[in-house]
C-alpha cells in the first residue's frame, strides 16, 4: 500500500510512513486531551486494569473479618479458607465461579499464598 501511494517501492518508505502516522496520531491525541480536560473515572480505570481493584479487594478482606469479630487485629496473616470465602461472599458476591475468580486473582499478585490444606497466608 505504500508503495501504491509513492508510486515507487524504496527501501524505508514504510518506516516513513509509519512514523508520520505516530506523528499525527500524538498530535491528535495532544489535542483532544487539552479540549476535553477529562479523565476517565477511577470505576472505569479498575475494570480495565484489576490490579487496584485486587489491592483492594485484600484491604477489604481484612477490614471484614477485624469488623466482623473473628479476629482480634485487623492486619492478621492466617486465615482459614471458610473465612476467606466468607469475605469475599460479603463483598463480591455468593456465586461459586466470582468467589474462584477472585481467589485466583487475589493468588496472581501476591495477596494471598496458602499456608496449608484450607489455610492461607494474607501477605
């Protein structure tokens, strides 16, 4: 298609042409940030990137089961797997499939680890 364009094949014209695109595409972009002066809200930004929402979500576990009377300090680091199906059944959801997403999410970045058969570690 460049060559069509430049109506001659050259070495480096699609190196060209790919670089005056990137060009027009930050200088377009450049723009629209400055005349719409909005960012996308924090909801938004979470679903997009679970990584926060993950974080989050261990803070949450925690402040559950301090509020809850389980534990005596709201930063305890072992806990059974009941009660860590409980909390996120309080703050997630009852279904089966979110609770397990959750737990797999909450393994993937080092929020919890288990310590034992039906034991985990919040690290």
């Amino acid at each position: 298609m460049v060559a069509i364009k430049y109506e001659r094949f050259e070495r480096g014209l699609l190196s060209y042409e790919v670089e005056q695109a990137l060009q027009q595409y930050v200088a377009s972009s450049n723009t629209q940030a400055q005349s719409t002066q909005t960012r996308p809200s924090q909801q938004k930004f979470e679903k997009n990137n679970p990584i926060p929402s993950v974080y989050t979500l261990k803070h949450e576990i925690r402040k559950y089961l301090f509020e809850s009377g389980k534990y005596d300090n709201e930063y305890t680091q072992f806990i059974p797997h009941k009660h860590l199906v409980e909390a996120i059944n309080a703050l997630k959801g009852v279904d089966k499939r979110t609770v397990d997403k959750w737990v797999n999410l909450l393994k993937r970045y080092d929020c919890i680890r288990q310590a034992g058969d039906f034991q985990w570690e919040i690290t």
